[in-house]
C-alpha cells in the first residue's frame, strides 16, 4: 500500500500501534450510530488494528503536523473486478469534525482510485439520517442514484427486532471527476 499524501495530511496503511487512536473514537455511540457494528472494546481496538494492518482495503488517516491518526478510509474493489468499481466508506474522531479532513482524505482517495487503480466508477451507501455523511459525498461530486426503502438493518431494538434503514447510494464515474474541478 502506498503513503499519499495532501496539504495538511498523510495517508497509510495501519499500524498495531494505531489501536489507541482507533479506541478514540470507534468508543463513542455517536461514531457508530449508522455503522454495522458497535462500540469498540480497548481489546477489541487492539485486535482490530492488528487485522487493519494486514488489510489493504483501510486507509488511516493521519495529520501532518504531528501524525496524530484522526480518521479511517475504507477502499474496496467489488465483485466482479471486471466492473472496475470501488466502494468508499470513512469514519473520523469527532474531534476532528467541521474542519474539511474527511473531505480532503476522501477526495484523495478518489483521485487515486480513478488515476492509479483503474477505477471505472466509485461508490459510496448511507443511510439517509446521517446527514454528515451524504453531504460529505455531495461535496465529493458524488451523484445520489438511489433511495432504497427499509433494504438494511444492522441493528435491532430492545425486542431484538430489526430496525430496517433506508439507504442512499452515491456513484461517480471516472470522466465525472478529475483533479481539474477539485
Ligand atoms: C461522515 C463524517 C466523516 C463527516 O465529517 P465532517 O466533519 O462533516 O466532514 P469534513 O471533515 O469533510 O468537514 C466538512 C465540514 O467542515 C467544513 N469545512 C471547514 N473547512 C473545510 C475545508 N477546508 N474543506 C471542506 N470543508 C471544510 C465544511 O463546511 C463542513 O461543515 P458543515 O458540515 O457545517 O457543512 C463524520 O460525520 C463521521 O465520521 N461520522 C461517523 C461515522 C459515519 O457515520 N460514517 C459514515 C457512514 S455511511
């Protein structure tokens, strides 16, 4: 996995040391209020760097000024590789909200799909509620092309009844976005 670089950040492959920084923030609720899983454990932060490190699909997200790991990037080539088509998903510790990093990691990582791994087109699913995160795309140049009704649920309510969400998808193609309307 290469390093990328932009203005005011780096982006790596995970290290085991990264599970503190991870603890920051899969710990809170807020964090991973629409994501398929649950709070983080301290073991479980620990474990799950270990297995970020061997993957090639997790980007940590790293401020330059002093490498303090503020975020993650998910990149995934789908099934069939024929379709030349990634997915793309972030989380970032709320301390680092509001200031443009998600945007600027995610736009990196488009452009490196695009320019270097062949990307045809890029995609990206959220649920509707979570308006930070479809706005986010939209600042992407992302293209909404889909509402799906009640097609998920990752977590159940108190009578371990599923709790079914909408999804938005969002897709952008090669020739939509290139470095030049950044
Ligand atoms: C989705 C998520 C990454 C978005 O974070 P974010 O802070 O809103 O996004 P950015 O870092 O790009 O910052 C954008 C905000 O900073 C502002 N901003 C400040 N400087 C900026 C700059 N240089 N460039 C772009 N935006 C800038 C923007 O105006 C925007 O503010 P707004 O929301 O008030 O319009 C974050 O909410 C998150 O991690 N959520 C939890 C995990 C999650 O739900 N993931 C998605 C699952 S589908």
């Amino acid at each position: 996995m290469k390093i990328l670089e932009t203005e005011r950040l780096i982006l790596r492959k995970f290290s085991c040391d990264d599970w503190k920084d991870l603890y920051e923030y899969l710990s809170q609720e807020t964090v991973v209020k629409y994501e398929p899983y649950e709070v983080y454990s301290k073991d479980a932060c620990k474990k799950e760097a270990i297995y970020r490190s061997q993957q090639d699909a997790f980007w940590a997200v790293c401020l330059k000024e002093n490498n303090k790991l503020i975020g993650n990037i998910y990149f995934q080539e789908q099934e069939p590789e024929e379709f030349l088509t990634w997915e793309i998903g972030y989380v970032f510790n709320p301390i680092y909200y509001g200031q443009g990093y998600a945007t600027e990691a995610c736009r990196e990582i488009l452009d490196y799909g695009f320019e270097q791994l062949n990307a045809r087109r890029i995609v990206a699913m959220c649920n509707p509620e979570n308006v930070a995160s479809w706005k986010l795309l939209e600042r992407l140049n992302m293209r909404r092309e889909g509402h799906l009704r009640k097609n998920i649920f990752f977590k159940c309510d108190e009578k371990r009844e599923p709790i079914w969400n909408d999804t938005y998808e969002y897709a952008v193609l090669a020739h939509e976005l290139t470095k030049s309307i950044h």
